[in-house]
C-alpha cells in the first residue's frame, strides 16, 4: 500500500481543494526542468499511478483556475510543468484557513487547530476544518484524548458548547514540537532554509510569516560573538522553540512560569544572553517579548549542549557544584574499572563529561524535550 496522507489541505477556489499528494506531485515536477511519465511520478513519490492521474486532473482544474501555467503534455514524453516556487507557494496559500497544516495527519491538524483556539470549538467547525464527517471528528477526539494527557493536556467536550483544550502553556507548546517534529530527521535540518521536501514544506509552512533564516542567523551571530558553541541538536531545538515562541505570541498566548522560578533564572548568565537575543527577535517582528518569555527562552539555553564551560553554571551554591563533579569522577572509574582500562586524561574526560551532564540535568529539571534522531543508533 502507498504511504501518503489523503487529506484535504488548501482551499483554493470553490469547492476545490489542492490535496497533500497533489501538492507533493507539483512539488516534484517543479525541480525536473523535464517530462515526465505518469510512471516516473508514481515511483518517485510511491504512488500508484492511477492516483497520479486522479491528482493531475485536480492539478489541471486549479492551476487554470488560478491564471498558472497550465500543464504541457507530449505524446510519448510525457508532462512538464513550468510553475515557480513561489507560484507553487500562492496556490498554498491563497483563500485558505488550512494553509499552516500541509501536510500534517488530520489528527495533528485537529490538535493544532485547537491548540490556538481561544474558545470552544464545535464538530460542525472541527469538521470544516479537517474536511471530515462530524462522526469521524469524534473518533478522532476518542483516539488523541489519552495521548493528551500524557502530554498533560486535557480535552474538554461539553454537550452544545463544543471542544477545547486545557492546560499549561508550557506543556502546549511542548506539544506542538513534538508534533511539528513527529517525523522530522534533524540532520536534514538545513532544508528549513531551502526547502526540499514534503517534511521541509510542514515546517516551513506551519510557522508561515516567520522568517526561519532570520533566527537562523541571529542564533549563530548571538553564538559567534558570545563564544559559545551549541551541539547542532541543540542548535536546531533552539531554532524551532524560537520559532513556537513567536507563534504562540502572535496567537495571543503567553507562557505561565512560576515567580519563583522566574526569580531564580532570571539571576542567571544564560538569562541576559537570552535577553539580547529576545531583543533582535522582537525588533524584527514588531512584538514584545515579556519577562516570563525570555526566561523560557533561558531555559532552552540551559537546556543547550555547550562544548566549552561557562564561568557561570546552573549551581547555586560550591557544594552542588562539587557533587556533581565526583559523580563525574565516579563515573569515569567505574568505566576504567570495568573495561579494565585506564585513560591517560581522565580528568579532560572528567571535565568534558562534567559540561555534558550540566545541560542534561537542566533539560530534566525544566522538563525539555530534544528529539535526536541519533538515539536508537546509540542504543542499538
């Protein structure tokens, strides 16, 4: 069987809509400067070739509602189409409530949707929205209810006053990084900035009106200038959770952090480092950026991977500090012991160790999730 998503995503003129594989197909043929046969599209997206037709007739009826150059066809060459990006990128866009959510499985879309809802959401919306039935917007909520939860959220349905969300800002934003990145491969990250494929396209256009490049930048000049080097999973997590930030300000939520802890990291080296970077982000997108944001920021800087130690570290007093230090050391021994081996810089090892545990402890303590897709290479 294909493995696509068939949901309607884009509305774009009438009652038609550009469906997911619809646009992955445009999206091909767009970077083959050549023909192409019904056959060449079917393997190079894993489609049959009957949906190829059944997409190409759809593809027909919108670019020549649109005023777009229409497909070119030849007798035993088969089709090419001279449409550009940013063509490609109107038709996505133009009269349409679902243009962030291309791509996403209708269920992710549905949480989305909900997720910047200010108030209750009826079936009769869900299902506009999602492009499906009343009923199977009720057995999507039954399948994602649990899965909310563990994610600390709850789903609220009530009888004629509809579906709505409730929880944490944190725990949601939570949520939607590990939507926007279920199956997202971090070494291919750098397609944010060109994009290349359907999973670059999600991206891109979930945070549409976001400049990813921008941030991209400002990150690595902040980083450059500070001296301080970030592994590029740490680098990447930064970038999305930038991106979730202003996202999330845009919709009018703000992230809830207690006085305390903001008290408490706000004291901190990475809190005026996130300060600085807060400020250009703000400057460029006319936004204010509270306190409560730039410490949630800080958290993510502390979440960080850093390959040199800072002066100033996440202890607040010489004891903690310590520690952690002869866990450290512990550690290391009970290596050497157990291979039975010995290092001649064990204390580099102790030390490199050290800085790599400090954000590990902070991504436990603050609750951070970084997806890295190295993980199962690691254990296997």
């Amino acid at each position: 069987m294909p493995n696509f998503k068939i949901c309607c995503i884009i509305k774009v003129v009438g009652g038609m809509v550009i469906k997911d594989i619809e646009y992955k197909i445009l999206n091909y043929m767009i970077h083959i400067d050549d023909f192409l046969t019904i056959k060449n599209i079917a393997e190079q997206l894993d489609i049959s070739e009957r949906m190829v037709r059944y997409a190409l007739d759809n593809i027909e009826y919108i670019l020549k509602k649109n005023n777009m150059p229409e497909l070119r066809r030849k007798y035993g060459l088969g089709i090419k189409i001279c449409l550009t990006r940013e063509q490609l990128d109107l038709i996505a866009r133009r009269e349409s409530i679902y243009k962030n959510y291309l791509g996403f499985s209708n269920k992710n879309r549905l949480i989305l949707y909900l997720l910047k809802s200010h108030y209750s959401r009826t079936l009769l919306e869900l299902s506009d929205f999602t492009g499906v039935s009343k009923a199977t917007v009720s057995k999507y909520l039954c399948e994602v209810e649990e899965y909310l939860l563990e994610k600390d959220i709850k789903l609220v349905k009530k009888r004629n006053k509809g579906v709505y969300l409730i929880g944490k800002e944190v725990a949601k934003r939570r949520l939607i990084y590990s939507i926007v990145l279920e199956s997202y491969d971090y070494s291919k990250m750098q397609g944010l900035l060109m994009p290349k494929n359907m999973d670059d396209l999600m991206i891109k256009n979930y945070f549409y009106g976001i400049d990813i490049k921008y941030i991209w930048e400002i990150l690595r000049k902040s980083l450059l200038q500070r001296k301080i080097t970030f592994s590029d999973v740490a680098f990447y997590n930064m970038i999305i959770n930038t991106c979730i930030m202003l996202k999330r300000i845009q919709q009018r939520f703000l992230v809830d952090i207690e006085l305390e802890k903001i008290n408490y990291l706000s004291e901190t080296f990475e809190y005026e480092e996130a300060k600085k970077y807060c400020k250009d982000i703000s400057e460029k997108y006319s936004v204010v950026i509270p306190k409560t944001e730039i410490v949630w920021i800080t958290m993510h800087f502390l979440g960080a991977n850093p390959v040199k130690l800072l002066e100033e570290d996440i202890f607040s007093s010489v004891s903690q500090r310590t520690k952690l230090m002869n866990c450290t050391a512990a550690m290391v021994d009970a290596f050497e012991n157990e291979m039975h081996i010995k290092f001649n810089n064990s204390d580099e090892i102790v030390r490199g160790l050290f800085v790599h545990l400090i954000p590990a402890i902070n991504r436990m303590k603050y609750n951070i999730f970084i997806k890295n897709n190295l993980k199962e290479d690691i254990k296997n």
